[in-house]
C-alpha cells in the first residue's frame, strides 16, 4: 500500500519537475525515492513476520524448559486362586412368625464348595511419562502421566469384592482400567530458602513410596510409607528441612492436607438429601420369584468431605563401618482420616446389590463411619552397592460414629410387631460399619519386610514378606501387582530376580504367593458379627463363613515383565 501511494506522488509531481529542473536532477530524485521506497517495503515486511518469529522463538524456550521421561513396562501374569467353601447370601424369604423367629422373614444361604480359578495368560502394558518444569530458581512444576490396561480386558471391571474393581480417582494410574493417559500426579512445588521449607500444591507424589524403590531397584518416588499410602491424593503438603537445627543432612518434617471424598461436588453434601439405589427389597420374595425383588432407593446426607490431615518425619544416614560404607533412611508416618465414608465413589460392574441384573452402574458414598488413626514407620539400610533390607510396621484405630453403609438387603416389616422390634423398611445385611464394628473402636496391625541382593550392576534378586490382621486395612488400592498384596490379611511371599541386559531396559520375573486369613481385604468396612458370635471367628475364611461375595483363601501368581525407562 506504502509502496502504490509513493508511485502515485512522484507520477503527479514528475511535470512540474521537467519544468523546473534538468533530466539528470530529475533522474537523481527518482532514484532517491526508490531508496526510500525499498526502505519502507521491507519496514512493512519485517513488522508482518516479527509476531510468528516471536511465537516460534517463545516455543523453542518453551519446549527446551521441559523435561520429559518415563518407563514402560509390559508384564505377563499367571495365576491360579483357591476358594474355601463358604456360604453365600443370596436374600431373603417369608417366614411364618414363631416364638423362635418373630420376623416375617428367613434368610437364605447357597452353599458353596471349594473352587480353583485359572487365569494361566493375562498381559498388560504400564506406560508412565514424567514431567518437569523449571519455573524459576526455587519454583517447578511436577507431574506425572499413567495409562495401564490389560490386553483386551474391560475399561470398568465387573466388581469381585475388591475395593479396586471399582474405577475411582484414587486408582488413577495406579490399577488397570483404560488407555487413556490420566493424571497420576500434578504439583506446584516452591522452595522458601529463608524459611527452609518447601510447599507442594497439586495431585501429590504419594504413589510408589518407600520402600518400593528397593523392589524397583531405583530411587525414591513417593512421600507417604507404602505401607500407609498408595493411592492418588489432592491436597497440600510443607516440608521443612531440619538440617540447621543440627539433623542429618536432608532430614524433614513435614505436614500434609488432602480430599479424599468431596461430598459438595455431587455427592450429597451441597444438598440436604440426595438418594441413590442402595439395595433390594424381599418382602414378597419366597424363595423361587425373584422377579418380585424390587429396588431401594436410599437417602443420602447430607454427608461431610472425607480428609486426610498427615505428618510426616524423614531421616537420611550416611556412614561408614570397616571398609562398607552404609546409607540408610528412617521413615515416621501419622494420618487422621476424618468422616471415612463407605463405598469409593465411581463406576463398576455388578455391584453388590442381590438380585440385581449386571450392568454398569454409578456407585457412590452413602454415609460418614467416623475417624481413622493410622502410623507407620520403615527402617530401610543399605550396605555398600549390594545388599539392603527394610523394616516396616503399620498400627490402625478406628473411632467409629455409630453408622453403617446403606448398601445391602431390606425387608418390610409389618406394622404390628412384637415390643422390641423394627417396623416398616429395615436394613437386614449389608457392608456395614468401620472396620466391622459401627460402634466399638477397633485396632489392627501390619508388618512388611524385605531384602535385596545385587551381586553384580546388573544382576538384582530379592525376596519380600508382609503380614496383615485380620480388621487390617491400608490405603492402597493397588500396588502394580496381579493383586494388592499390602491390604492382605493373611500372609504374601514375594520372591524376584531382576536382570538389567541394557543401559536402561531391565527383565523381571517373580513369584507372589498369597494366604488370606479373614475376608474383605482391602476394605475399610464390613459387616458386623452376629450376636453371640466373634467377628474374626465369623471372618475367618476357614470357617465356612456367611458371605455375600466369595474370597480367595490362595492366590499364586508367576509374573514376568519387560521393563524399560527412559
């Protein structure tokens, strides 16, 4: 446009100047005005292109900021699991009322014989991509990408009495589900050197913690105790470094807040009641119909957040006996797990509603069981390059409030009924309250062990051994494993041997063997005992127990995986 208006001027100008002037200042100012001209044009030019130049140059920085890494892995499972025979809830039906039995109702159990379970090919593939960003001297971002699916298997897997067959944001990354990348962590983490503490806001890094990286054969990669914790946690965390105050060197205390369930966000707490299917009604079911069960739909809330409110102490060793040279870590841990609710929000399949057909269906928290108290701590030592051990103990009270989950099975009492009695829509089974026991404070305890031997770079093998009472429960849905072994309650073997042939690719093979005692491990809740009976006792898998769902007595399980970072 600059260059037509310029062409424009000197084209009206050009009479006046043969008039005055001589053809050769005439041609000097033509070529002047060229000058300029060119000179205009390519200002113009370079205006145009300077904003993508910009752009392109920003995202160079950008991309050069970001530090990207990862590890995959792709794991080959066999397992066979042996069930003792148990009894098997299967409702309820009409009872003529009796001095013996007043109710209207009897319940009904299916026996059910030992069985075995092969599943002899089961293959999956773990990818994790890690990521950093330095913002400034004391800022960075972390996070942390997962996807982990089983070949061919089902994105909401059918529900089987384990907390981790239901797909919730605690086990995202953390236990098979799809092949969507989700996200496992995502923190903000700014270093105060005046106070000499660090703050993390985010998705924190409370997966895969110590002493997990003695089995991985790595570093670190969690805060809380495995043992406690192994879940995906939002929240905020303060570390304050205790070196000045005379501690080893990197010792920390720290402090840590974080959701586990956001009641106002759809799940009855922003409302003062909200209602979901939480059940099946057997009034007219007599044994042979069970088309005349019909659902219940159940009140919920309003119900308070479930939080976590932690401490954490962490302190290095470095010194040297004789010729060896010894690192070690100890690890203390305390969480307070306020308004606990029953069941893991989210989807799965087959929910344990009796008489129900199996879909997917939407589950969610029906009720706040009281408070947890939780401890851990780990003793891990290594000794030299080639061999380490760890110790780690865990100790659980509950203080239950007095309530019981909704979930289970109902029956309609009339309305006449002997003094003593309930009337109209009663619970008669169901999930129960905390722990087992939805009005007595209960304990349990926990013990994890392990060695590691690395005879030479490449070559590691280990063998691991962890303990859980029968009212154990741990927050650890999932542990990488065919199954969680650290929620067990009973007895887990684990033996390995890990073969590094490249700089960065490793093969694993193991072998898991499992010994559940009591039923329902993994869950933080159960059903209470019948009067006169003893809660363990009625647990107990070798007690042909009442059930509503079956449990493995034995699981073995032969693991191989390839395993490369990068």
């Amino acid at each position: 446009m600059n260059a037509r208006i310029t062409l424009a001027l000197v084209a009206m100008l050009t009479p006046a100047a043969l008039s005055a002037q001589s053809n050769e200042d005439l041609q000097k100012q033509i070529e002047q005005l060229k000058v300029q001209l060119k000179a205009v044009e390519e200002k113009a030019n370079t205006a145009q292109e300077l904003e993508p130049r910009l752009v392109k140059a920003e995202t160079k920085l950008s991309g050069l900021n970001i530090q990207w890494g990862g590890e995959l892995r792709t794991r080959f499972d066999s397992a066979q699991e042996h069930f003792k025979p148990f009894q098997q809830f299967m409702g309820f039906m009409q009872n003529t009322p009796s001095p013996s039995n007043p109710y209207p109702f009897a319940p009904i159990f299916q026996p059910v014989g030992a069985q075995d379970w092969t599943n002899s090919v089961q293959w999956s593939t773990r990818l994790r991509l890690n990521m950093g960003m330095t913002i400034n001297e004391n800022a960075k971002i972390m996070g942390r990408l997962a996807m982990y699916k089983i070949h061919g298997g089902a994105e909401v897997p059918t529900f089987n009495g384990s907390p981790n067959t239901i797909s919730t944001s605690f086990t995202a990354g953390q236990t098979p589900a799809t092949d969507a990348l989700l996200v496992e962590r995502a923190s903000l983490v700014y270093h105060f050197p005046s106070a000499a503490s660090i703050l993390s806001i985010g998705r924190q890094n409370t997966s895969d913690g110590p002493p997990f990286e003695v089995r991985e054969g790595g570093e670190r990669q969690g805060t809380p105790q495995a043992l406690a914790v192994n879940a995906s946690i939002d929240g905020i965390g303060w570390k304050f470094e205790l070196e000045k105050l005379g501690f080893p060197e990197g010792t920390l205390l720290g402090f840590c807040y974080g959701v586990g369930y956001e009641s106002g966000f759809g799940g009855g707490g922003a409302v003062k009641q909200n209602q979901t299917i939480v059940g099946m009604n057997f009034t007219t079911f007599n044994g042979t119909n069970p088309s005349a069960i019909t659902p219940v739909v159940g009140n919920i809330g309003p119900l308070k957040d479930t939080t976590v409110l932690g401490v954490m102490y962490d302190m290095p060793l470095l010194f040297q006996l004789g010729e060896s040279v010894h690192s070690a870590n100890f690890y203390l841990g305390y969480n307070r797990m306020g308004n606990m609710t029953d069941i893991p929000f989210g989807n799965t399949i087959n929910f344990p509603i009796p008489g129900q057909t199996p879909s997917t269906q939407y589950v969610t928290a029906t009720a706040n069981l009281g408070d947890m108290d939780q401890m851990t701590a780990t003793w891990k030592h290594k000794i030299g390059d080639t061999f380490t051990y760890f110790v780690s103990g865990g100790y659980l009270k509950s203080h239950p409030n007095g309530n019981v989950s909704q979930y289970g099975a109902y029956w309609t009492f009339p309305s006449v009924m002997p003094p003593g009695y309930p009337t109209g829509l009663t619970q008669l089974s169901g999930f129960g309250g905390l722990m087992g026991d939805p009005t007595k404070s209960q304990t349990a305890t926990a013990y994890y062990v392990g060695v590691r031997y690395d005879p030479t770079p490449t070559l590691g093998m280990g063998l691991e051994f962890n303990h859980g009472s029968p009212r154990w429960w741990t927050y650890t849905p999932a542990t990488g494993e065919y199954t969680d072994k650290l929620g067990a309650r009973g007895d887990v073997w684990e033996g390995y041997l890990q073969w590094r042939f490249a700089h960065n690719a490793a093969l694993r093979v193991g072998y898991i063997d499992y010994k559940y005692s009591t039923a329902m491990s993994g869950w933080q809740i159960g059903p209470s005992a019948q009067p006169g009976q003893n809660w363990e006792s009625a647990m107990n898998l070798g007690n042909n127990p009442q059930l509503q769902y079956s449990y493995p007595a034995t699981v073995k399980n032969f693991y191989a995986s390839l395993e490369v970072r990068f």
